[in-house]
C-alpha cells in the first residue's frame, strides 16, 4: 500500500514538474513581449513626447496667441482695458511658470549658456510687457501703444525660443537612437539569463521534488503545528489593527454575552450604531492615508470618552462603529452620544466635501431599554440602525434615540438632538 502511495506521490510529483516548467517558459516568453512593449513606451517618452518641447511651445503661443493678441484687440478697441491687464498678467504668469518648468528638466554640460542666454531674454521681455501693464495701469490708451515695437519684441524672443526647441528636438533624437542600441543589448542580456535562470529552475525543482516525498512526514506534523498556531491566533485576534478598537469578531462574542447578562440582571442595555457623515467624499477628497487618520482620530474620541470596562467600542466595518453600553439609562446614553458627536467635532478635522459642517461630523443611532426575556438580540441592533438612519435624514452630525424595542415599531425616532 505504502509503494503505491509513493508512485501516485512521484507521479503528482512529476505532473507539477511539467505544470512549472511549462509555466516558466510562458513566463520567458511573455517577458519578451514586455520587454519590446517597454521599448515602445520608452522610445515614446524619450521621441513623442518631447515635455521641454511642449514647455517651450506653450512659451510661444502664450506670446503670440495671448500677449500681442490681446494687445492688438486692445489697441483696436475690441477689449476692455481691465482685460487686457487681466490677461497680461496671467499670459507673464503662464511663461514664467512654463519656462521655471523647463528649467527643473536634466540639463547637460553644453547647455547651461544658452539656457541662461534664453532666461535672461525672457526676463527682459516679461519686463517690457510688464512696462506696457504699468503704463495702461496709470491710465494710458492702449491706442497709443507702438505695435511695431511690440512686434519686434515677439519675432526676437521667438527667434531664441525657436533656436532652443530645435536642439531639444535633436537631443530627442540623439537619444532615441542611443537608447535603441542600448535596448538591443540589454534585450541580449535579459534573453540569455532568463534562459539561464529557466533552466536553473527547472533543475533545482526537480530536485526539490525529488526531497518532497521523503519529508513528507516531517511536512504533515509541521502542517498540523501550523494550524494549532493559528487557531490560536485566530481566536487572540480581536482588536482591528487600524483603530486599536474590537473588531467585528469580538462583537459577535461580546454582544450575545452581555445581552444574556442584562436579561439575567434585568438591567439596561444600550447599542449605539455610529457612522462618519460622508466619509467616502472624505476619502475621494484627501486620499485613503487621510482617511485611515480620521479614523484613528475618531477612534480616539471613543476611548477618551468610554472608559468604563463594562463600555465596549468596536469597528464594525469600513467607517461604521458600534458601541455596547451595560447597566445605562436612557438619559445617559443620550449624554455619552451628544458628547461624542460634540467631541468629533471639536477635533476640527476638516472636510470639504461634508454638507453639514465644514469639520468632519458623526450621526449616531441609540436604542436603549431594559432588558427581559422578550428582548430580541437582533432588534435592538435593527432599531440602532433605524436611528442611525434618522439621524442622517434630520441632518446629520446627530443622534436619534428610542427606547421602544419591540418588533412593531415604527421607523421613528422618539427624541433627536444635534
């Protein structure tokens, strides 16, 4: 029995054998085809889009298509003055910001002469045409502006612009066909030892194969040893790694055990469902690393507030919270839920894309009684949840309480505050 065990073993063995042979050698191949999809993406960046190039066109367009346009309109009344200031301005902005641009670029050895040449020319025509903005400022006419002057400002700045955009063009060039041969090297290289690595692979797996059947044994113990540890975390693992608060797990746990409590003791029971107002607008307007911060600044908020050991606050989702309260009457529930809804806000955590307030805000559900043998675990945390929902259609950054747990009730809050 034990020599057909091992030749059903071997012959699995062998089948995997084939499956990552097969598997690298589709692995080879489509790193070929990467490797001529990354040349083309990089001959495109360094030959088709050419960014110094458009930097440097923008340059020109602005001079010609804003700066004289807007003066000629100007000078032939088909503007208003207040416009062609306006427009004088954010044309001299667009340059200098398009040309600061530039400069952030690699430069070579050769080039910083007339790079500095062409800043200078630039600086001296933004001057010029600064000079034109105070004079029309100090209440010139834009009719009196000499044309052939500012004429002869735009044909030399293009001119030198020109000039620069040329060489950058060859530059392009130069090193789409420099970077072409070190491609084909690198591809040379890259082919011999991926097959090199391939076929190291396959020798070693095929030793490693070979070793599985005789550790088998030692694998299974190793295996059982594995899932004892982590049962053993699995059942340790009930605080959400985010927040520092119980996780859904523990919920489950807590939940039905302190309700079996109170039903015993005849004692209040309060579940409080809690939820960030908009938060996903949050997150769409500050990213996901803002987000988690917020939820740990929340988080916050209901540790320093419930302290109590018999005060259980837990993450059940996303940016939904749940919180158990034992042996806490109604009115105090209301006051622990106002304090928190007046504690989230206070941290001022600002959040732009929220209706209610320009800070981020909670609306709160509380369904709070006394619990006894006819109490519904589920409709207590349904009735927490239809208060939630009230808050959020009163308005939000609120909490709706009720204190009827039966099955009938109505989806009405009996108090609201903000």
């Amino acid at each position: 029995m034990n020599f057909i065990e091992a030749l059903k073993l071997k012959s699995k063995l062998f089948f995997i054998f084939i499956i990552i042979t097969l598997g690298l050698l589709f692995i080879g191949i489509m790193g070929a085809i990467n490797l001529n999809s990354m040349k083309k993406n990089l001959d495109s960046l360094y030959f088709g889009s050419l960014v110094p190039v458009i930097e440097l066109n923008t340059i020109l367009q602005t001079y010609h298509g804003n700066l004289a346009s807007s003066i000629y309109k100007a000078k032939n009344m088909q503007i208003t003055p207040y416009g062609v200031k306006t427009q004088i301005r954010l044309s001299i902005n667009t340059i200098e910001k398009e040309w600061k641009n530039y400069e952030s670029h690699f430069k070579r050895n050769g080039e910083a002469e007339y790079v500095e040449y062409v800043a200078a020319e630039i600086k001296e025509t933004n001057r010029y045409f600064y000079t034109i903005l105070e004079a029309l400022e100090d209440g010139h006419d834009a009719k009196d502006l000499a044309i052939a002057s500012i004429e002869k400002k735009i044909t030399h700045i293009h001119e030198v612009v020109n000039k620069l955009i040329d060489y950058e063009v060859e530059v392009a060039k130069y090193e789409r066909k420099a970077f072409l041969k070190v491609y084909d090297s690198i591809l040379l290289k890259v082919g011999s030892m991926l097959g090199i690595v391939i076929f190291s692979v396959m020798i070693i797996s095929f030793y490693v194969f070979k070793s599985i059947q005789i550790d088998q044994s030692a694998l299974e113990i190793a295996t059982k040893k594995l899932k004892i540890a982590n049962k053993k975390l699995e059942n340790a693992s009930y605080t959400d790694t985010l927040t520092g608060l119980h996780n859904r797990r523990y919920f489950n746990l807590v939940y039905d055990r302190e309700i079996k409590r109170a039903k015993r003791n005849h004692s209040y029971i309060t579940f409080m469902m809690l939820d960030i107002d908009f938060f996903k607008q949050y997150n769409d307007t500050y990213g996901h690393i803002e987000g988690d911060a917020a939820l740990k600044s929340v988080a916050k908020v209901f540790k320093d507030i419930l302290k109590r050991p018999s005060d259980f606050v837990f993450r059940l989702g996303g940016e939904e919270f749940g919180i158990l309260l034992t042996e806490t009457a109604e009115s105090n529930s209301a006051v622990v839920a106002g304090n928190i809804c007046d504690a989230v806000r206070a941290r001022e955590i600002k959040h732009e894309g929220s209706k209610v307030n320009k800070f981020l805000t909670v609306s709160i559900g509380v369904a709070c009684c006394i619990a006894d043998e006819a109490l519904n675990e589920e409709v207590l945390i349904s009735r927490a949840d239809e208060m939630l929902y009230s808050a959020k259609e009163s308005g939000r950054d609120r909490y709706s309480i009720t204190t009827n747990i039966s099955v009938a009730t109505p989806h009405i809050a009996e108090e609201t505050s903000a």
